[in-house]
C-alpha cells in the first residue's frame, strides 16, 4: 500500500518523520509478530506500507527551523497512492498557514488524487491545505481546536465540527492537534489495512486507538467566545438556567425558535439542543475537576434530574464516563483532585 506523504513551505519536519516512521514500525511489527497471536488475520505477510514524500517540483524544502525535508517524488511522476496526506505545518505571523504557492499546487494536486478514489487525509493545520482545495466544502471535517475560529472564516462552506478528535466524510479524514498525525496514521491504517492491525500498531506503538475529542483540553467556553449571541447563550445556561430547553434558550436570547437554530448552525454547527447539551456538559467537566461534589450533585447542578441521562450525555460527548474523566484529569493534574 502505498502513501504519500505532502510537503509543502512551512510543513513541519517531525509530522512527516513522525507518520513515515509510523507506517514503518506497522510494516515492522507484522514482520516480527508471533503467528500465533495474528493467525485469526489473513495475508499480513503481503501486507507492507510504502511511503512516498511528495512536494510540487520533486526537490527538498526547508521546514521553519531551517532543516532539510528530503523529498521522493514530484506531483506529476504519476505514482499511483492509496492514501495521500498532509502533515502539520507552521503558522504565519497572521496566525494561519503560509499563503505559498506550493500550497495551492498540494491543493490542486489532491483534488485530483480524490477524483480518482485515493483516500486523502490531513492533520492540525494540514486540514487548511484541504480547504483550500474545496474538498471540506459542506462536508465534516475538524481542525485544531485553537485553529477553529479562523478556519470557519477562511472556510465557511466547510462543516467544521467543533473539538472532536478526527472527523471522515467522502473519503476524505481530518484530525486536530499537532501531534495528530498519529490520531491520522491509525485511522489510515485501519481503513486500508483494518481494525485489527490498527489497533496492534497502537499497542506495539504505546498509543491510543481512541483519541480523546480536542474539547476536553481546550479552555472551557472557548469555542463560545467567537460570537455575542454565544457568549450570552453560554451565560444564561451555565449561571442561570442549566435545564433551559431550545424553546427557553429562544425566548431568552430573543430570537424565534427557527432562526435561533439557523444561527447556531451557522456558528457552531450545532442545534439548540446540541448547544445547551455542550454548555452543560462543559460546566460539568470544570466542576469533576473541583474535589468534593458527587456526580449525582454535577448532575444536578447541571441541569440534570436523571444522573443516568447525564452520564449517557456526558459520555457521548467526551468519549469517557464522568467518574472515568474526574480519574483522567486528577492523574493529569498529578492526583491533586481525589475522587469523591
């Protein structure tokens, strides 16, 4: 199976690295594997991943600390790739992604790599490169969470999800964060080479085949401060009014029921109920942080009279159970929050 692996002015030499040696050690790990523990697998010894560096003109760049990125191949040597991929990239003075030629060539050139069925894939602000392409055009994607605000302007027409960990849509994949080209590699791996050796790469790798979504590091209402009528939703629910329904949330922002839905749809690609589900679920992750209140007391506290609706909500949304989060963050915050 073959990979190419874009760069472009301002890629980012370690997420290159980082997802060749990845596919690398998966070709490793099948090599070396006992039978017994991949017999229930079939043809893994046929099983190999090729990757290919690939920039417009074939010659190697520079990365932003000034260290050579080797290249393989140019755009029109006509390899044919099962998976074509952007890694992360440096950020201009503007906050963004260099406006570079290079980069619009990549663009170009993966629009016709996904006309021709090859699944493409990009991570952090790779994703802006897929942007510029139009290929995230009304379809569902992600970005690094502290990205999202400007990608949304740059990319309206995108459907841009907030704070999940990896989005797919139309064989296209995105994920968030520097360092997710790792999230990004798995998930090709378990596309073309199926769940099983995904997740043995993970284990052989010491990763998780689960990435937790973005929102869970992000600062709390972050994703609320890029709009007024946001910032005053998010108030009222979270200091006012945690069991608002869409219908209370409309009357109390003044707003129609329909055109409140079209404004946060626009926004934040959520409707009314999504939203207050997501304030409620915020509040509750700062308060399971705080030591001391139970999970049946956040619940309530967040708008919740059934704890069982409030673990199945806060599950869906963090990818964890509560008691489960209240461990996570006490052990990322060094065990300062003990479990009550």
């Amino acid at each position: 199976m073959r990979i190419a692996i874009v760069a472009v002015d301002g890629s980012l030499l370690s997420a290159i690295a980082g997802l060749s040696d990845l596919f690398w050690m998966t070709n490793q790990m099948l090599n070396t594997l006992p039978v017994s523990s991949v017999g229930h697998l079939s043809n893994l010894s046929q099983l190999c991943f090729e990757t290919i560096i690939v920039s417009a003109d074939g010659k190697s760049l520079r990365d932003p600390q000034g260290r050579l990125i080797p290249v393989d191949h140019s755009f029109g040597q006509g390899l044919k790739y099962d998976a074509a991929l952007v890694a992360g990239m440096a950020l201009g003075p503007d906050g963004l992604p260099p406006g570079a030629p290079s980069i619009t060539e990549a663009a170009a050139w993966l629009t016709q790599q996904h006309r021709q069925d090859v699944l493409v894939g990009a991570a952090c602000a790779g994703t802006f490169v897929l942007g510029e392409a139009g290929l995230l055009d009304h379809r569902r994607c992600t970005t690094t969470w502290w990205l999202h605000h400007a990608f949304k302007r740059k990319f309206p027409k995108a459907r841009t999800v907030w704070g999940t960990a990896i989005e797919e849509q139309d064989n296209i994949v995105t994920t968030g964060g520097p360092l997710s080209w790792v999230d990004l590699a798995l998930h090709i791996i378990k596309r073309l080479a199926g769940a099983d050796v995904a997740k043995m790469v993970a284990d052989f790798s010491v990763t998780d085949s689960q990435p937790l979504p973005q929102m869970v590091y992000a600062p709390r209402g972050f994703m609320n401060t890029s709009d007024p009528l946001l910032l005053k939703a998010e108030q009222i629910i979270r200091h006012n009014h945690p069991q608002l329904t869409a219908t209370g949330l409309a009357k109390a922002v003044n707003l129609s029921e329909r055109t409140l839905h079209r404004r946060l749809k626009d926004l934040t690609n959520e409707s009314p109920k999504q939203f207050i589900t997501r304030v409620r679920i915020e509040t509750a992750c700062v308060l399971l942080e705080t030591p001391g209140a139970s999970i049946k007391q956040i619940a309530l506290q967040c708008g919740y009279t059934e704890e069982t609706a409030f673990r199945r909500a806060f599950t869906k949304l963090i990818g964890m159970t509560p008691v489960d989060y209240k461990r996570w963050s006490s052990a990322r915050y060094g065990g300062q929050h003990a479990l009550s």
